[in-house]
C-alpha cells in the first residue's frame, strides 16, 4: 500500500532536503578551514624549529601581507632584527641570504594565518545572507571568528616577549599561543562533526562518554606539555630513551625554587613530565579499547576507540624517533602534525557519542 503525504509533510520532507544540503555546504567549508588551520600549525611549528619567529619585528596586519620586494627593503628588514638580542647573542654577522630563509618561514605563517581569517569570515558571511547557517550555530561561529582574531593578537604578544630582553619568545606565551590554535582548530572539528549523519549505536558502557572526554582532555594536555618542551627546546637534550639521563627516574627534576616552578622552566623536568604524560594517556586510551570491545565490539564507537588507539601508538611513536634522533625538521613537524591528528579523532569520536546535531526541521512518524 503506497502512503499519501499531504502537502505539510512534503514540504517538510523538502525542508530537511534543504537543510542537509546546506549541512553538506557548511562541512566542506568547515573542512577547507580545518585543513588550513592544520597547516597553520605545522608552518609555525616549522617557524620555531628553524628560529625563525622573531624574524619579523613589527606588526603590520595589513602592510605586512608585502614582503621586501627591493635589495634595500631586504636590507631594511635585517636592520630592524639586528637590534633584537637573538641577533646580538646568537646569529650576529648573518648573511642576508641567510636572514631571508628565517624571514620567509614567519612570513608565510603570518600570511597563511591572515589567509584563514578570510577562509572563514568570507563564507560566514556568505552562508549567513543565504540562510545556510543554523540559528543554533550562528553564536558558536562568531565567536570562533573573534577567537581568530583575538590569535593573532596573542601571536604578537607572544613574539614581542623576545624582541627586547630575551633571545627566544617566552614558553609560556608559546604555549598559550598553540592552546588558542588547538581549541579553534578543535571547535571546528567538533561542530563539522555534529552536522554528519551518526549511527545510532548505544554506547558501550555507561562511562564510555565520560573515558573519551577524559582522553580529549588529556591530549589538550600533552599538546601543552609539548607547546613548553618546545619553548624551552628540552627537546633538544637528554635524547635517549626509555631512560632518560641514564634512569628512569633522573636526578635534577626539582632543583629550582620555588619546586612548582621546574614544571614550567626546568628544560628536564618538562621532558620527563612530558614523557609520562605520553604514557598515560597510551595507557588510558587502551583501557577505553578493551572495555569498548569487550562491551560492544560492534558498535562504531568501539571501532573509533581502535582507531584513536592507533593513532595514539603511532604518535608515541613517531615521539620517540624524534627525541633519540635530536629533533630534526621533518621530524618534528610530523610529531607535531601527528598530534593534530589525534587531537581531531579524539574530538570526533567524543562527538559521535552525542549524535548528530538536531535539524531544524523533522518529520513526525505516527503509527
């Protein structure tokens, strides 16, 4: 027998037509974004691999987009880095070919960042006039776009710390500036996740939900434990492992004072906390595999906890290689793209246990 929909139920089967497909809109724009801000990242973790971030002294959002076109704006620009104490103390008597290498590495984070900022407020504003953005995530987009903005204010803030009386950029400052990056760039994520079709599996155990916001939250942790490894290039000493200074446990972890300042300062006891932060969240990730599978190994939500499993393992990794072979380029970009990675399934797979986000618009089934 063929069902007879009157002309309320077809046109709101034609509303939830429209609205998946502006869903469908909205995703492929979020994930253009997604994928520029994972750039973004990788290009500034490049940037302080290579010293290159206080290359650039002043703050021109606008002007700044021109790079020296001329031998004597070239010239210019290596004046205003002589006066800094990086050049003073470290690179004094740079040649002007090498000074270039650095400028172009701050250069093209700085344009990628400006890029994104129109990535995302061009198509806001787009799909906003057409009526393709959701009342409900009007507010949550906005605010990722002043989230944007209120970065690269704290991208200056973070490079104006070494331009005066240090040779590098404050950790602190460094670690906030990813943070931002990390918590936009996983906003993103979370809210191009909500707008997919998710299955309708129950969870596998009542703390299922809970263990994956737990492994969300200490991944955000990890990743600021790595923003000071970085700060502090703690990467760059004690390259061995599993021990680290010839113990498993190394002396020196708590000689400065006040104790709750090595945390924070001390190159080693910011490694060796990073270190074991890498191995419980291994641990607690496969703790959350075995009881998913156990419980509900066919549901997706036990398949996406072997995923973030893996991807964990092959992070853990990729960690390791780069610390025993000094922290070369391409390896600690991968280490920090990698985290990226996890960060993004970490936030997807706690998504999926909420479902997706509710239409505007649905059809009523009535027996």
């Amino acid at each position: 027998m063929t069902a007879v929909l009157t002309g309320t139920e077809l046109q709101v089967r034609k509303d939830i037509a429209r609205v998946d497909a502006d869903r469908k809109a909205v995703r492929i724009w979020l994930g253009v974004v997604i994928f520029a801000l994972f750039c973004l990242v990788l290009v500034g973790g490049a940037t302080r691999l290579t010293d290159s971030g206080l290359s650039i002294t002043q703050w021109k959002p606008i002007h700044g987009v021109i790079p020296p076109l001329t031998t004597a704006e070239w010239e210019e620009e290596l004046e205003l880095y002589r006066q800094i104490p990086e050049y003073q103390q470290i690179n004094k008597g740079m040649s002007l070919d090498e000074f270039k290498f650095i400028f172009w590495w701050e250069w093209a984070h700085r344009l990628l960042a400006r890029m994104i900022g129109l990535i995302f407020a061009l198509p806001l504003a787009y799909f906003w006039i057409r009526g393709k953005i959701e009342p409900s995530l009007r507010a949550p987009l906005v605010g990722l776009l002043a989230l944007g903005g209120l970065q690269g204010f704290i991208g200056w803030w973070m490079v104006s710390s070494g331009l005066s009386e240090r040779v590098d950029v404050s950790q602190y400052r460094l670690a906030v500036h990813l943070m931002m990056a990390c918590f936009i760039f996983a906003s993103c994520v979370w809210i191009y996740r909500s707008l997919y079709p998710h299955t309708d599996d129950a969870a596998p155990t009542e703390k299922s939900r809970l263990f994956a916001g737990v492994l969300l939250v200490m991944t955000l942790v990890q990743i600021y434990l790595g923003a000071l490894v970085a700060g502090l290039d703690a990467g760059f000493s004690y390259n061995t492992w599993p021990l680290m200074d010839g113990a498993l446990v190394p002396q020196g972890l708590f000689v400065q004072s006040p104790a709750w300042i090595n945390i924070f300062e001390n190159p080693k006891t910011v490694q060796y906390i990073h270190r074991i932060g890498a191995y419980i969240l291994w641990a607690v990730a496969l703790l959350h595999m075995i009881q998913c599978l156990r419980a509900a190994p066919q549901t997706t939500h036990a398949r996406r906890s072997v995923v973030l499993f893996a991807l964990i393992s092959i992070q853990a990794v990729i960690g390791i290689v780069t610390l025993v072979t000094q922290v070369p380029l391409h390896a600690g970009v991968t280490h920090q793209g990698m985290a990226l990675v996890v960060l993004a399934f970490a936030v997807a797979h706690l998504r999926g246990f909420y479902g997706e986000r509710p239409k505007p618009v649905a059809v009523e089934v009535r027996d």
